[in-house]
C-alpha cells in the first residue's frame, strides 16, 4: 500500500490538472480488490478456505446427521451419497454469503474525477493499491486523452519482488508478487516486447522462479559475445536445443548474467 500511495503521490505531481478533467465512468468504478485484482478473482482466492470448513463441519455431523425421506419430500428416493452433497451445497452458499470483499466503493461511492479519486487513495493508504487500478482502468477507457506510456530503465520483468500477497502464497513465488505484476505496462493491458540491459544488472537470478528444468541449466565459463554464439551453434547442432532464434543471441548473453559463471536455459 505504502508503494502504491507513492506511484500515486507521483502521478499526481504533473498530472492533476489533466486528471481533473476526466470524469469518472460508474459502470466500471469499484470493480477491483484491495490488491488491484478483479473482485471475481479475489473471491475465488477464498475458495480453498470455504472447501476446507465445509469439509470439517460435514465430517461433525455426519456423527448425529440422520436425513429422513419424511421430512422432505424432495429427498424421497434420493441415496446417503446425493443427501451429502445437498447439504454441502448448502454449507458452501451460506459461507460464501459472509465472503466480503472490500471495495473502494464503500468508502468513495460516486467520485467526480479520476483526480478525486487518485486524491483518496494518497489520503488512505489502506485503499492505495485499489485506487491504482481503478484509475488505470479509467484511463484504459477514457476518450479525453490520448495516452503516452514510458517506462524508463525497466529491467526487473523476472526476478520476483519483496512485496507480498495471499494471492500468490500456493504458487512457486512462495507468496511473493511477481515483478511482472507490478509493471506499470500491466495495468494498461499491455505487452512488453523489449527490455534494455545497458545501465543496470539483474539481480537474484533464479532458473526454478522462472520455470527453467534444472537438467537444461548448463554451467560453463565465461564466454565472450562471440564464444557464446559459437557455444550456441555447437549445442544446436548436437540437437541439444532446438530452433534456437540466432537474432536473440545477445538477448540470451543478457539473460545469463555473465560473471562469475554463464547459465544457459535451453
């Protein structure tokens, strides 16, 4: 939140006066989480939780749960297996009516303009990371103005970031959010194509966070640019990697890192 409220409290520093004139589309409004995710995808965030609470308050009852083909005529017919999952459906619906996922909304209803509502995620930090995304989905579709997005010395696409989330706690980031996820180029739906490597070193490269197999990491000396287009040639052909694009050789010389040692992901 902290990092959000000083994205925001720079975007406001050149921008109010443009931000000020673009109202705020309702239909749209008050759609992300509290970590910028649609409030759908959050919901389902609590799914595994809801599973396992119902799971538990089954297996009570089942010591004192009797149904009776009397008392419902609905349930005449039906066997044990099909009554259960009845009453779990129904376990599931009444937990989910006490998921609360809160919105923005609940605190600034109906702002006027996106500057308002950038205003009130600097002023509620607890609402910072909301209040990003829903200003970058007002901008996705506003007609005022015509956007120009720079993202300078933008190197950190792979490495993951200190920051955490619930989102990502069941998945190989170990509960860290990747950096991928914090670009600015991802709140506008758009696509990075390029990265520069000039000015600035990678940091903490690991091959498992980035779903490289540890049997096609190789571990060499260093190479010079030319000593490791002709290691490349050679691995090629060995059949040892395949179709590899001889017009991103640099890009992968980039990707390894250099000194002390080069890996390599086929």
């Amino acid at each position: 939140s902290e990092f959000a409220r000083i994205f925001l409290e720079r975007l406001l520093l050149y921008n109010s006066q443009l931000l000020a004139q673009i109202p705020v589309d309702q239909k749209i409004y008050g759609q992300a989480a509290l970590d910028g995710a649609h409030r759908k995808y959050a919901a389902r965030a609590y799914e595994s939780l809801l599973e396992s609470v119902v799971s538990q308050d089954l297996e009570e009852m089942k010591e004192d749960f009797c149904a009776t083909t009397g008392a419902d005529p609905e349930l005449e017919g039906l066997d044990d297996a099909v009554r259960w999952q009845r009453e779990r459906l129904k376990l599931w619906r009444a937990y989910s009516k006490d998921v609360s996922i809160p919105s923005i909304r609940a605190r600034l209803p109906a702002p006027g303009s996106v500057l308002e509502l950038c205003l009130f995620g600097v002023e509620n930090e607890a609402f910072a990371t909301q209040a990003v995304y829903e200003a970058f989905e007002q901008l996705k579709k506003q007609t005022v103005y015509n956007l120009l997005l720079v993202v300078d010395e933008y190197n950190e696409l792979f490495p993951v970031t200190p920051y955490l989330s619930m989102r990502f706690e069941t998945t190989k980031f170990g509960g860290k959010i990747p950096a991928y996820f914090l670009a600015l180029p991802r709140l506008l739906r758009l696509k990075i194509v390029a990265t520069s490597w000039k000015r600035m070193r990678r940091r903490d490269y690991r091959p498992e966070l980035l779903g490289v197999k540890p049997e096609d990491i190789r571990t060499v000396r260093n190479f010079s640019p030319l000593e490791f287009a002709s290691f490349v040639s050679y691995l090629q052909k060995k059949n040892a990697i395949y179709n590899f694009p001889r017009d991103k050789l640099e890009y992968f010389y980039m990707l390894s890192g250099q000194p002390p040692s080069l890996q390599m992901a086929s």
